[in-house]
C-alpha cells in the first residue's frame, strides 16, 4: 500500500481530486445569483455533501446510506438547515466578506486537508507484519509501568526540624514494637503527609511525583513484607519508614492484548505520512517566486 501512495496514476489522481475541491470551495455564485438571484436548487449531492462536511467523514457510502433511511420530517430538517447555511453564505460572499478574511482562508485549506485526510484513510490497510513492526518500534511506548503497594510513616522535616525528624525517625526504627504496626494503622503515628498515606497500586511515575526519584530507587531494592519496616527513607518533606506489601515489575503487553490499540496508532501516523507525501506532491506542481525586497 505504501508504494501505492507513489505512484504516478494516485498523484494524477489525487491532484485532479484537489483541483475538483478548490474549484468547489472557491467557486463564486453566477452573475445572475450575484446580481440578485434568490433561487437555491437543492439536490442529492448538495446534501450528501452537506452532511459529510457537518460530520466531518468523508465516507459517501455511509451518508448514501443514512440520507436513503431518513424520514420524511428528517429529511426536511435537513434540508431546512442546507438553505439557512447556503442563505447566509450567500449574503456574506455578496457583501464581500470573504475578501481578505484569513480565518476564511484557513477554513478552505482546512477542507481541503479533511477530505485529502478521509480519501487517504479510506484506502489504507497494513501489509503483512506491519503492525507487528510497528510495535517492536515503538515498543516503549506501551509499557506497562511498575506498580507498588506500600504504606509509611512520616516524619515533618518542616515542623519537627530537619535534624529532629531524622532522629525521630530512627528512634522509632529501632522499637521492637514497629513489627505490631499493620498497614492500615500507619496513619496513628507520626505526621500527615501532603499526599496519600496508603499507596495501592500506584505506579513508578506517580509514586516518584509524590516522593523522589532516590525514594522509589530504595524502594525498589525492598523485600515485600506484611510486617517488616525499612528506612528511614528522605524525600523533599522529610523521613519515612515504609512497610512494602506488593510491587511488580515494568512489563510489555502483547500484542494481541492491545493489538486494537497499536493498530489506531499505527493508522494514525501512516495517514498523517501519507496526507504529507500527497501535499508535497501537489506543491511541487507549483512554481515558487520569491521576492522579500
């Protein structure tokens, strides 16, 4: 499908696709509209295309389809907001509104690149392999971070004084009856934390947000334990003693397991690729004359 993309015949075919589109957002209104015609002809297409831009999928087969089932009153709602917006165009192009309106000008280029967008997406599909290559690639991206289980007791450095907490931290360390203190009576001693007291499940980056990069190290090193303290730990607050119940490691999922996942991606950066090499294409159709004087 790639090589598709480069060839002759779709940037033939892709240019006459643009040319069709800037006419068809470009075009102005008759003389005879312009000097005072009130008519607007409604048909299918004018409202196929009508409601592919309100929903912003270019997927005629789709909108066919929907306009085929309509009801009558749907129908003529639909209708109804066609000639309102087809109104009002009107009379803002007849006062000369889109002159030298660049929001206008970026709308237009805007359309032009949805339907470039659409008519490129509707035709990619990944070759064998792939999406399985496209995971080994960015296979960082999808890992599954590590996750701790932990509890602690924590000593101000602010309240109790740098020096103090530490002491005070160590004191308690080195009672025996630390070991009677279960997971989820930590918060009875010491001081309250800014954050959490019990951390359950947290992950690496969350745990290292609310502590430090040094505290996650250490805790790393940690041997799981319903009843064993260890520390004292010092974050950017102060000393901690922590009881380490659950931790795993950082994992990569299979594929299979997010293979939905990997694939909206992989979908996502080959269209945006694709729609790049298809304007580039249509750029260099044009020839650039460059005066900054």
């Amino acid at each position: 499908m790639k090589t598709f993309f480069k060839q002759p015949l779709f940037h033939f075919i892709l240019a006459g696709a643009l040319i069709f589109i800037a006419y068809a957002l470009t075009e102005k209104p008759a003389p005879e509209v312009q000097a005072g015609g009130k008519v607007i002809t409604v048909d299918r297409t004018d409202l196929l295309n009508f409601m592919q831009f309100r929903a912003q999928a270019f997927q005629p087969e789709l909108f066919r389809e929907q306009l085929d089932n309509m009801s009558p009153e749907e129908i003529e709602s639909l209708v109804d907001a066609f000639v309102r917006e087809e109104a009002m165009h009107r009379e803002a192009m007849a006062m000369g509104m889109d002159q030298g309106d660049y929001i206008i000008r970026q709308r237009l280029v805007q359309k032009v690149e949805f339907l470039l967008e659409n008519m490129v997406n509707q035709a990619l599909e990944p070759e064998a392999g792939e999406i399985e290559a496209f995971y080994e690639a960015r296979k960082d991206d999808y890992q599954i971070d590590a996750v701790y289980t932990f509890t602690h007791i924590f000593f101000d450095g602010e309240e109790r004084g740098w020096e103090q907490a530490r002491a005070d931290a160590d004191e308690l360390m080195a009672n025996p009856q630390l070991t009677e203190i279960a997971f989820n009576d930590a918060s009875a001693y010491g001081d309250r934390y800014p954050f959490l007291q019990n951390y359950v499940e947290r992950t690496r980056d969350f745990v290292v947000n609310n502590f430090t990069e040094e505290f996650v190290t250490a805790l790393d090193a940690f041997t799981l334990s319903n009843n064993t303290w260890r520390g004292p730990l010092e974050s950017r607050y102060g000393f901690h003693l922590v009881l380490l119940r659950e931790k795993s490691a950082p994992r990569f999922p299979p594929l299979e397991d997010i293979l939905g996942r990997v694939a909206d991606d992989w979908r996502y950066e080959s269209v945006l690729k694709a729609r790049r090499e298809a304007e580039d294409q249509v750029i260099e159709g044009y020839t650039i004359d460059l005066n900054l004087e």
